[in-house]
C-alpha cells in the first residue's frame, strides 16, 4: 500500500508512469491531478522507498 499524503484538491489522481533512476536502483511514481494533458502543474513524482 502506498500512503502518498499528497492533496490533490477535489479532482482525482491519476497514476501515469512508472520508472527508474538510471542505475536502475531508485523508482519512481509519477502522480497527475487532471485526465488533461494540456493542465500543467498539476501532477507531481514520488520515490517509492522499499
């Protein structure tokens, strides 16, 4: 379970990517808070810390 504690206001997260650093030792999730591509800054990206 990932607890993001992230406020997105009253839209929903939409969850888009999923990668890595280019050791391939760190991942990363990147989060968006609209289903448009053309709302800019309304996402953000979290290290998944295992």
């Amino acid at each position: 379970m990932i607890d993001i504690g992230f406020n997105f206001g009253d839209e929903d997260a939409y969850y888009v990517s999923l990668g890595t650093d280019s050791n391939q030792q760190r991942l990363f999730l990147g989060a968006y808070g609209s289903s448009k591509v053309t709302d800019f800054k309304k996402g953000t990206v979290f290290e998944i810390v295992l």
